[in-house]
C-alpha cells in the first residue's frame, strides 16, 4: 500500500484496531466519529449483528485536510473480536499500516488478550510483517472499572507487552485516552515514512 | 546585547532535586565569578530554565559588585553580531568587547552545531576570558557532546570547567513552582488542586505553567473555585461541569480533541513525512543565518517532487566552500570587500571569481619609468650638477639620503629624463618603482573613486618602494590627490622608501599646493636644473650626433654648445631638424646646414628634390627657425599635404 504519494501529495493511513471480542474497538472508532467535525468525517461503517456485536469490520474514514501540502486521509478500521472472524480479521489487517492493539483491562479476560495478541502475531507474520516492523500501540481499556476486577497497565505491560510498545490506559466510553491512543499510532506511521521520504 | 529580565532572579527561582547541582554551581559563579567552574555549562530540555538560571547570573554579580560587567547574549545574537562586525571588519572590535566581560553569559550554544567558523570564534573567546580570570556560563539544550560536529577543543574546555544538567522537575518541584505561581497571580486555589496539577507529567516547567493558567482561566469564568476532580477533568482535556451541571461555556466543544489531534498530526506530517523539506528548511535557516543567499534550496521548496535534495545541499555547500575561497582570496588582495553581496550567493560564483580577479589586477604594479631614458644619456653641466650629484646618491641609499628629492626647473630641462633614469635605476636593485605624471595620479585616483576601488589604488601605491612624481606642481588646486599624496607620502617615508618629484618652480610658488606639502617637499632635497649650459649643451650634442654619425664634425656640436637654447628639449629639437635636413641632402651635418638651421641663413645648395610640407603658408626655413615643438602628427594630414617645387 502507497501510504505517501509525493506526486499526487497524497498521506493515507489504514489504522486497524485489533483486539479480543468486546475489548472496546468500535467504543473506540464510536468515540472518534463522535468528536470529528462532520465535513471531516465520511459516513462510519459498521457491519453489526443485531445484538450490536461487530460482525464483519467498521470502517471510518477520516479526511483530516491538508497537512504540510498533504491531503491527508486516515482509514480506522476495526476487527471483529470474535475467535471465528479469524479469516476476516486476516483480511482486515491486509495492508495495515498501524495496528491498535486494544485489551480488555479486566482479570478474567487476560486469557483472551492473550489469544488475541497471538492471533495478530501470527497474522503479522503471515503478511511477512512482525510486531517489530508494524506500527502498534497497546490500548489497556476499561481501566475505569472497580480495581479489583482490572489488571494495572503495569500488570498488562508484564503479561502482553514485551516489546515495549507504547501503551494507553483508556476508558473508551467516556473517551479517556482514545485520541491519546490515535494520536500515537499515527505518529508512529509516519514516523516510519521517515526513512521512505525522498533524498 | 540584551538585557537582563528583572524577573529572572535566584529569588524567583524554584529550586528542586533536578536542578539543585546547576543552581548551586550558578550561585557559586555568580558570587565569585571567574574563579570556580569557569566555564560554567548548563543543559536541560527547553523550559527547564536555564536562561532563568543564565540571568540570575548576572543579576547576582551585578547585585555584588556595581560596576561588573556583564554581558547577555544568545548565540543567534552572537551569529548576527559577529557578521555585522565580518561586514563591517570590525570583527577585532567586537571581539575585545566580548572581551572584556566580566561575566559573558552565552545562551542556546546548541546552535554551534556545524558552524565551524563560530566555533572557534567562541573557542577563541572562551580562552581569552578564562586567561583573564573572566567568567563565561553557557547554555544548551544538549549536552556538549551531543552538539552536532562541535569542536573537540571546545568539548574539551566546557569539559575542563563544570557541564551541569537540569532535569524535569519532580512531583515536589512541580507543586513548589505551581504555588510561587499561584502566589504571583494573586488567585486562591485549593492545594489539592494544585496537587492535581502537579501529579501531571510534564516535559517542562513551561508546560507546567501553561497547564496552571488553563486552570486559573476556567477558574476566572466559573466564578467558584474549581475543585481537584474538575481540575482531573480539566487536564484529561475534558470540559469540567459546573457545580449545577451545566458544561462550562468555554470554546472546549466537542471538536477540540479533533483539533488537537490534527495539530499533533500536522507537526509529525511536517517533520517525518516532509523530512526532506525540514532538512531543506534546516539548510536554509543554518545558511540564511551566515549571511547566504539561499535562493537555490528555497526553490527546492516550491517543488512538488524534488529528487536530489541531499546532492543539491551538497552541491549548495560546496559552491559555499569556493565563495569562502574566493572570500579569502579577496581578503588577501582588499579586506574591505570581503562582504560583497557577490561572496554571499552560491548561484554567483563566477560573479565572485571575477571580483577577485578585478581585484588582483587592480594589485598590478603602478605605472614604472621609460626604459628609453637612462643616467647614461644624461650628461651633466654645471647647470644640473647638484640634481644629477643627488639622483646618484639616491640611487646608491634610496631613501637614506634626500629623501624627499624634488627636481626643480622649468619646462624641458631634462627634468623628467633625470627622474625617468633615477627610476630606472632605483627598478634594477629590484624595488617596486612607481613613476608617473602628477597628471595620471590624478586621473587614476578619479577612476579609483569612481569606480569605489579606493583602498584597491592605495594599496597599489603603498605596496611600491620608490614613487616619483612628474610635474607635481599639476596637483595644485586638486584638493583629494593631494590629500591622498600627503598620506601616501607620509606613509612611505616612514618605511623609509625613497620619494622624487620633479616641479616647475619652487614648491612654495606653486599656489593651490597644500602647505603641508609644500613643507613636506621642502623638507627634503630642492634640487634645481637651470637651462643647459654650455657644457650640458655639447656633451648632448656630441653624443646624438655621434651616436647617428660615428664621427661627426666636432664643430657643430661646438656651434650647438655655443648658441643659447632655453632648454634641452629645445636642443634636442635643434639636432633633430639639423639631422634631418641632412638626410635630405645625403650629407652628414655641417656647420653650414646647421647655422641654416638655427639662423635661417640661405643656403648656396639647394636640393632638387621636392619637399613635403605642411600647407600652413611658412616657408620651409622660417618653419625650421622656429623654436616651437614640431608637430610631425598633423590632423587630416592628407587633406593639408600640398607639393610644391623649390
């Protein structure tokens, strides 16, 4: 995927958020929507079953302007958590050029987590990507939950992030840390293109 | 220089566990300054205040010594100063008033990186001042090693005195600086609030300052104190809700994270996706601020797609290199025009070049003497003795003996062959003799001004060993030349360079001579050549005849001795109109053909041969008799040519 045409002048970004089943992906892309002035936003897409659970992928473009001459467009998708959109979430992640990774803070859901981190690991490596290469930030949501059912940020650091990849507490609800968690993917993206701009 | 901000005192200062070593280090230097950590450099991140540690510096020398000198300057400052002062070429000025500091506090030296030139500008300071037991303290945002190509010999001297850091502040600090500015702004707010304010992470005290006054303007227009939960909300970028739970009317809507994200956004997009434009943008301010003209990068910023950005930098600074080539040379050749625009732009090397190369040829040697007249053609009567004894002396010792000489007669006495043959003579030891009309002096300092190349002319002269001046007299009424003369003058005989001048009659009878020249000419030698004498008269006479004729009828030199000629030139004239008479006539002079000459006695022989002459209605022999100056260049000479027969 070209992510900067210098031609056209073009920055476009596809941001996955990847995660266990109701981690808060499509809290996160909702909260986003919400915030966007409407002329910067397309319509956000999302393919849901009737129990609002994602069932294919939601989509959210983001036209954020021009920016340094560039017109700069973000596409936010999310995955569906479940462990039987396997194959969807592959298709989903295909040309990616960041990933979210967006845990559920609680205890009982660490399993998953940890299912899920697999998961993309093994998906990235199939791309002939890795954890390494990718762009990834980690999202430790519903940390707003009683302290005893959640696991610290610094307790998931320990469990899933031995990469030390940058993380973000959240409380995608109430929109605490959401656009921390964007903000850092994106730098991360373009920081990347950094070796790819022109000499 | 800049002044010292009032605010930025120890008194005004916070301080914690990270700047606790850098304050203690800066109250010791402001106290004594020169004798411990000298020099003193501190570094932290921006807004950890070192400049507010930098001035209260000052202050406290200030504060305990009244008359301490002490200098602020950032080095952007210095970079312009130091330029001006290239510009002006009073870089030694600015340079002992850096100098003579007693404390010099230079701030934000990370912009030495690459710039060598300013590097050992500031090396050179920083080792006069330390030699002087004058303090100098310095400030970065890095530490000296991390200054990109920074000069081993400067990292070594910061080294040699005290480098210090500031860290962020920590949790005690940050609360300690929130209530001085709470203080400062005369406002009541809750300690817990503070205490919230300060659990935030910051990168500077900046940072944490703006933070606060966010919170004392949210403050100001809820009208109630804010609590700490509204303080928590208000930090996480969220509007707090009013005591009756209304949203806080202030512009925090719901876009405002967008925005802020899009402006986070924006400044990565410029400085990774655009990094080429930011190297370019670099290159640019990094030049700009050395005084070149950055034409040919700015055009690489109107390019959509440029290709070639780091070759064209390359090149940029390369075609830098040769101007500072073309630079030294001028300074070499005219230190005055080393800040020529044409110095200051890559994409006029060749306009550079050729200003070098103007500037060489105006360092030609001056005009010298004619190799046609030497001493050996000269011949000395009594009407010349002293001038011909004298010009032999300042051959032996130029400018030990009658110095100046000043060869003084009337017109065509030889007075201009003497200072000709002099020069000549001066050239073959090998001096750089500059012999010239008082009227191509004149004329040549008229282009020098004109053309602005004043010093290039007055270099060219003061760099001669011998000047000898034709006519000097010619410079009466020409205010500047002689003024230049008197300087050149001046300047010359103190080297001890030999100066001769010939002049039509005493200097002191000259009007419109300045009388400082007059008494400058005086000073020296006033050697007067009369008419030529008899002696004069027959030795020249036989040596022209002779050396046309081998052996010439001595009596005609005798009759050209005898007969009275106001000046050699006169003489000369006489030999050349006898010689050519008896050319005419296939004959070698004869005492006859000369009394014809000289008297216009007719002649018992009269040539055949038809005569060429000029149609001016003279005969032939009343032409010859005259004394005046043949003209043998006529104006359309065809058109007044008539023949006629004898």
């Amino acid at each position: 995927m070209s992510l900067v045409n210098f031609t056209t002048r073009e920055i476009s970004c596809k941001i996955v958020y990847y995660g266990p089943g109701r981690s808060g992906k499509t809290t996160n892309l909702q909260y986003i929507y919400g915030r966007v002035p409407d002329d910067r936003r397309g319509r956000m897409v999302s393919l849901a079953t009737e129990t609002e659970r994602t069932l294919f992928f939601d989509f959210l473009p983001l036209d954020l302007g021009s920016i340094s001459g560039f017109t700069t467009r973000f596409q936010l998708y999310t995955v569906p958590g479940q462990i039987y959109y396997g194959s969807t979430r592959k298709l989903v992640l295909q040309g990616a050029d960041g990933v979210v990774f967006v845990a559920d803070s609680q205890v009982r859901q660490l399993d998953e987590n940890i299912e899920s981190l697999q998961g993309l690991q093994a998906n990235l490596i199939d791309m002939g990507s890795n954890m390494r290469s990718m762009p990834l930030v980690f999202q430790y949501n519903k940390q707003d939950l009683p302290s005893e059912l959640i696991l610290k940020a610094r307790e998931l650091d320990d469990a899933l992030n031995f990469w030390d990849i940058p993380s973000f507490s959240s409380d995608a609800v109430q929109g605490k840390g959401v656009f921390e968690t964007l903000r850092a993917i994106s730098e991360s993206v373009l920081r990347k293109l950094s070796t790819e701009a022109p000499r | 220089m800049e002044e010292l901000n009032p605010r930025f005192t120890f008194e005004t200062l916070v301080v914690g566990a990270a700047n606790r070593l850098a304050v203690t280090a800066a109250r010791t230097v402001g106290e004594a300054p020169g004798t411990a950590y000298n020099p003193l450099f501190v570094y932290g991140g921006s807004g950890l205040g070192k400049t507010h540690l930098l001035m209260a510096i000052g202050h406290l020398a200030r504060e305990l010594r009244a008359d301490i000198d002490v200098e602020y300057v950032t080095l952007n400052e210095f970079v312009e100063l130091y330029q001006a002062a290239v510009a002006a070429g009073q870089t030694d000025a600015l340079r002992s008033r850096l100098a003579r500091a007693d404390v010099l506090l230079v701030d934000d030296v990370h912009f030495l990186a690459r710039r060598h030139e300013l590097q050992a500008e500031l090396l050179r300071l920083v080792e006069q001042l330390q030699g002087a037991n004058r303090q100098i303290v310095l400030t970065s945002d890095r530490p000296p090693t991390e200054i990109q190509d920074l000069d081993d010999r400067l990292i070594s001297r910061f080294d040699g005195g005290l480098v210090v850091d500031i860290d962020t502040p920590e949790f005690e600090t940050r609360l300690a600086i929130l209530r001085r500015g709470v203080a400062d702004r005369e406002v009541a707010v809750e300690a817990e609030v503070l205490e919230v304010i300060a659990g935030t992470q910051v990168q500077s005290v900046r940072e944490l300052i703006g933070l606060l006054n966010r919170f004392i303007a949210f403050q100001a227009v809820s009208e109630i104190p804010l609590t700490a939960a509204a303080a928590g909300q208000l930090l996480a970028g969220q509007v707090p809700a009013t005591p009756d739970g209304q949203a806080s009317a202030l512009p925090q809507d719901n876009t405002d994270e967008f925005a802020a994200f899009l402006s986070g956004i924006s400044h990565t997009v410029q400085e990774q996706v655009d990094v080429w434009r930011h190297r370019v943008q670099e290159a640019i301010s990094q030049w700009a601020s050395e005084g070149y003209r950055t034409d040919r990068l700015e055009r690489l910023l109107r390019q959509e797609v440029p290709s070639g950005i780091e070759r064209t930098i390359r090149e940029y600074e390369r075609d830098i290199d040769r101007l500072r080539g073309f630079q030294r040379a001028m300074a070499r050749v005219d230190p005055q025009r080393v800040s020529e625009p044409e110095f200051f732009d890559p994409d006029r090397l060749k306009d550079a070049d050729e200003l070098v190369q103007a500037a060489l040829r105006e360092g030609r040697p001056p005009p010298g003497p004619s190799p046609a007249w030497t001493m050996a053609d000269l011949v000395t009567g009594g009407s010349n003795r002293v001038a011909m004894s004298a010009a032999a002396a300042v051959i032996a010792t130029p400018g030990a003996v009658y110095n100046p000489l000043v060869l003084q007669g009337p017109d065509g006495v030889g007075k201009t062959h003497l200072l000709h043959a002099i020069g000549n003579a001066l050239g073959k030891h090998g001096t750089r003799v500059a012999c010239l009309t008082a009227q191509e002096f004149v004329d040549e300092l008229l282009d020098a001004i004109d053309g602005d190349r004043i010093d290039g002319w007055r270099r060219r002269y003061r760099g001669t060993t011998a000047l000898l001046i034709d006519d000097v007299q010619l410079l009466a009424g020409k205010e500047r030349s002689q003024e230049e003369l008197f300087h050149l003058y001046n300047r010359l005989l103190t080297e001890g360079r030999q100066l001769v001048f010939t002049i039509g009659a005493p200097p002191s009878e000259v009007p419109g001579l300045d009388p400082r020249l007059v008494s400058r000419l005086q000073g020296g030698l006033i050697a007067p050549i009369g008419p030529p004498d008899r002696d004069v008269r027959r030795g020249l006479a036989s040596a022209r005849l002779a050396a046309r004729y081998g052996d010439a009828d001595p009596d005609v030199a005798e009759y050209l001795a005898e007969s009275q000629f106001e000046s050699l030139r006169a003489l000369v004239n006489a030999i050349q109109r006898l010689v050519r008479m008896a050319d005419a006539e296939g004959t070698s002079p004869t005492l006859q053909l000369a009394r014809t000459v000289l008297e216009g006695v007719p002649r018992t022989s009269v040539s055949t041969r038809p005569v060429r002459t000029s149609g001016m209605g003279l005969s032939l022999s009343s032409a010859l008799h005259s004394h005046e100056k043949v003209v043998w260049e006529w104006p359309e000479l065809t058109d007044r040519i008539v023949e006629v027969s004898a």
